[in-house]
C-alpha cells in the first residue's frame, strides 16, 4: 500500500564541530500538501533541507521517499529522483537563454544536434501551465530575481518533481510576485507536488500551509494541520515561551530636530523633493510600495548613490555624504536591504566580519588591537544574541537570520548617530524581531536617532515615533505614528500612481 507520505526524514541527527544542528528530527510530508518548516533563526531548518538534498551527510537517521529509502549524493542526483530545490540565491547560467536552463544536461537532440524547437515548446508548455509569463528565448540573464526563480520552479517541474522545497523564497519578491508565486504553488498542489515552505512570514504560513512542523535549538517541537494553528501558537511553539507583544514598549520622548532633509532629489529619476525632519532619540519609518523610492533615499543619504540636490543638514551643519566613508565619518551608518548578497565575506570569520567598518580605531601604530578586538566582539554577540559556536566561525557556516545580526553589530561598532535600517529584520524570525526592537530602543534613549524603511505595515505602527510614506518616488506624507490608520497610510502610498 501506498504510503499517506511521499517523503519521511526520520530521526536525522547532524553534528557540527561544536554545535549539534540537527537533533533526531523527522519530517513528514504528505502527498500533494504545503508543509511549512518554522523556527527561530538557526533552529536547523537549511540544514534539515541540505541533509535531504546530500549536502550533508547525516550523522544517523533514515530518509525515505515514496516508501524507498534514499540517500541523495547532492541536488543533481536528488533532482533526477523528482526532488529540487528552488534556491534563494540562484545559481543559472546567466548568460545562457532560459530554456537552455531548464534543460541544461539534458538537451532534447536530432541527431547530432540540439532540438531547439522542441525545447522551446517544451518549455513553452510549462510555463503556459504554470502561467509564467516569460518567452523561454529571453536571456536569463535579462530577467528580474521573481523570474528567474520561477524558471527554477518550472525546471522542478520539468524534472517531474514530487517535493519542491522552497527556503524562503518571498524575501526578496514584491506583493505581486508574492501573490503570483502562491498562485503557481497552488498548481503544483492541485497536480500532487508536495513543497516544503521556510519562512519566517507568519501571514504567508498560515494562508497557503496545509500542515506546519516547527523546529527549535535543533529539535522537533511539532507538526500540526494549519486549521489547529494561530500565529500565537506557532510563535509560542517557536520560542518555547509565551511572547506576549510583538513591540517592546518605549517611554522616551524624542527631543530636538538633529538632522533636516530639505529638497533631496536623486541623480536618477528615482525620486524627487523629499522634505523630512528627524529628532534625537526619534525612531523614523518611511512606508511606501516597493519601488517608491526609499531604499533610495537612504542609499543617497549614505552615499551610496549621487545626490541630483538638495541638502542634509545634521546638527547645523550641512553634510555631503558623497561616499559611505564620508558619511560614516559623520556620524551615519546604513544597514542596506541586499545585506546577504553585498554585506558578508562569507569566508571570514564572524569576528572579522564585525568589526571590518571599523578597522580604524582597532589599528595602534599600525597593528591590530586584538584584545580590543575580542572583547567588542564578544561583547556585540551577547548585545544581539547572535548564535554561534564561536567568534572565530566562518560567518557562513551561520543561519541566515544570525548572519544578519552580525552585519547589524558591525554598525553598531561604529557608534553612530543616526542609523538608517533597511528592512532591518527581514529574514528574522519573531522571538529575534523583538530583541532587534529592542535594541532600537535602547540606542534612541541613548540618544541617537533611527531611520528605519520596513514593508511591514504593524512593524511601522509598533516601533516608530512617526511614519514618513512615500509613493512612487515623491514624499507624500509624514503622520503621527499614534494617529495614523493603516487607510490613510495605504492611500498615501498610492498618491503618485
Ligand atoms: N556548515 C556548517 N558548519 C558549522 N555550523 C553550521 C553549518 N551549517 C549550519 N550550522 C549551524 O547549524 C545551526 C542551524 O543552522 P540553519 O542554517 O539550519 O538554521 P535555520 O533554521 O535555517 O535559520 P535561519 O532562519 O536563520 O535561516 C546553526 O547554529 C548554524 O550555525
Ligand atoms: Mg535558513
């Protein structure tokens, strides 16, 4: 008889040096479902999925798929057996065309040469089905990131795939890629594809999942259906305690204006005459759809893209910020959105990844203060709980989630004044959020002052003093954080479309 399931991780133990990431978990996936995988940051939840996949090699544990034990020798060999990944950093032949993509390794041949019409309509077909709106000839290379993870999924598809496993794979879509790509999940289940879903987006979980298993420290805490699930017991079952508020409460009261934004206009059409005020001790939001500019206007403030005009005056003093060294020198330190792609040296250790803006002050007579080193270091971990096994790890050997909390530590290395956070925790999980809010609050009762760009509307609500929205490239409003509603927020964001 055929199993309910079409795959089974039982009790898959996987040991690092020093960190034991996998702790007799199991897994099960029934035919033709969404199983979302949840946990903290570094629960274990990448390493669960590069077990099934062969990237590691289990410690102890048994897979099985449709009732046959496997044991994958790497993604290729797990493909061939109809499971595929969809991955967060895509790895396509960019200057390839798409269908030469789909099909590289196994192109369709007449005779001694490729078939590419047939590899056009059998790519053509796919993507009809899956109603992806890309022409197969197109260079992959040309294509946005929410399109090429599409070609990736209709590749899996291709490949006949029962398991599809997506890590996070909405982190960097906009809503209407959200959308469209929960429309092309909702096919694949309709035709018996299973998927495993990592997310740390509690909305999504609980829309598209069919059943839930959530991971912590490495362990198997539970699988449920999503009917018996709220995002109240998901997160309990995630931290293994009650987290009453998702906001830390704040009681300080910003104080002076400190910097003033007056007329900023990009050199690109990216957006134009923005005006704001930003206090000491203020937590400032800017909402907006994605594209409308905020990114932007924090890159330009930072010096990371050429101002058109305009002017920043911080403390009466007009600042050019013309490079990030600039700005930094003034007192500024920026946390850009693609941190994982721009952000890490993922060789290195998480040490050196953490004080490398900073390298300045830990240089005496030319050599490194290592002992200074060491304790800032240390000292930042602990801040922001970042989980490693040591100081001295390969940044990259770290969760994804944690190796954001490094990035955000090295900043705070530099001491600044004014902080500008780029959707500062995307990727994060809940109980990691909170302990980020937090440390927000703490820096303004220090006093300095925070600009934060956040795509989460209750996370604007729930940390800013006031909420800045812009729309399509033009200020469009700036509201009393305590005032506001959503409606008006959301009407401001569409006021220039
Ligand atoms: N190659 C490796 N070498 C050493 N430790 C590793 C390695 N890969 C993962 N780890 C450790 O295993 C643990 C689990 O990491 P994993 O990446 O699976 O977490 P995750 O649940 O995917 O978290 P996130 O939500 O942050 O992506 C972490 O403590 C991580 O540091
Ligand atoms: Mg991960």
């Amino acid at each position: 008889m055929l199993s309910e399931y079409v795959l089974e991780m039982r009790n898959i133990t996987k040991t690092f040096p020093g960190v034991k990431a996998l702790d007799d978990v199991t897994l099960k996936v029934r035919h033709g479902t969404v199983h979302s995988l949840m946990g903290e940051n570094g629960a274990g939840k990448s390493t669960l999925m590069k077990c099934l996949f062969g990237i590691y090699g289990l410690d102890s544990g048994e897979i099985i798929l449709e009732g046959e034990k496997v044991s994958f020798a790497g993604p290729v060999d797990a493909l061939r057996s109809h499971v595929s990944m969809v991955h967060q950093e895509l790895n396509q032949v960019l200057d390839r065309n798409i269908m030469e993509n789909v099909w590289l390794g196994r192109f369709p041949m007449k005779g001694l040469f490729v078939d590419h019409q047939k590899m056009y309509q059998d790519t053509k077909e796919i993507f009809d089905d899956l109603q992806i709106p890309v022409d197969p000839r197109a260079k992959t290379g040309s294509l946005q990131v929410a399109q090429r993870q599409m070609v990736e999924i209709a590749k899996a598809v291709s490949y006949d795939s029962k398991v599809i496993v997506m890590d996070e794979p909405t982190s960097s879509l906009t809503e209407n890629e959200v959308e469209h790509l929960f429309h092309i999940i909702g096919r694949l289940r309709e035709r018996g594809v299973s998927i495993i879903y990592i997310s740390h987006k509690m909305e999504e979980i609980l829309r598209i999942s069919d059943d839930v298993t959530v991971m912590r420290d490495g362990r198997w805490v539970a699988t449920k259906p999503k009917e018996e699930l709220t995002s109240e017991k998901i997160i309990q079952m995630m931290v293994g305690r009650e987290l009453k508020e998702r906001y830390p409460k704040r009681d300080t009261k910003s104080g002076e204006v400190i910097l003033k934004v007056e007329n900023l206009s990009s050199l690109t059409p990216a957006f134009k005459d923005v005006n704001f005020e930003l206090r000491k001790g203020e937590i400032l939001g800017i909402s907006g759809l994605v594209g409308a500019g905020r990114t932007e206007v924090l890159e330009t403030m930072f010096g990371i893209r050429a101002k058109g005009s305009g002017t920043i005056t911080f403390r009466g003093k007009t600042v050019e910020n013309k490079t990030p060294q600039e700005a930094m020198k003034n007192g500024f330190a920026m946390l850009t959105e693609e941190r994982r792609q721009n952000g890490i040296f993922a060789d290195l250790s998480v040490s050196f990844n953490c004080i490398i803006a900073n390298l300045d002050i830990y240089k005496k007579h030319g050599l490194l203060n290592n002992a200074l080193i060491d304790k800032e270091v240390q000292e930042t971990i602990e801040k922001i709980h970042v989980k490693t096994s040591s100081p001295k790890e390969k940044i990259g050997n770290l969760s994804g989630g944690n190796q954001q909390k490094v990035i955000l530590g090295r900043w705070l290395l530099t001491n600044p004044e004014i902080l500008l956070l780029d959707e500062p925790t995307r990727g994060i999980d809940v109980g990691a959020k909170y302990e980020i809010y937090q440390l927000m609050n703490e820096l303004v009762a220090e006093g300095k002052s925070i600009i934060m760009v956040s795509s989460e509307m209750p996370e604007l609500f729930g940390v800013c003093d006031r909420i800045m929205v812009m729309s399509n490239g033009h200020f469009s409003g700036i509201f009393d954080a305590k005032e506001v509603t959503q409606y008006q927020i959301m009407e401001a964001s569409a006021k220039f479309i």
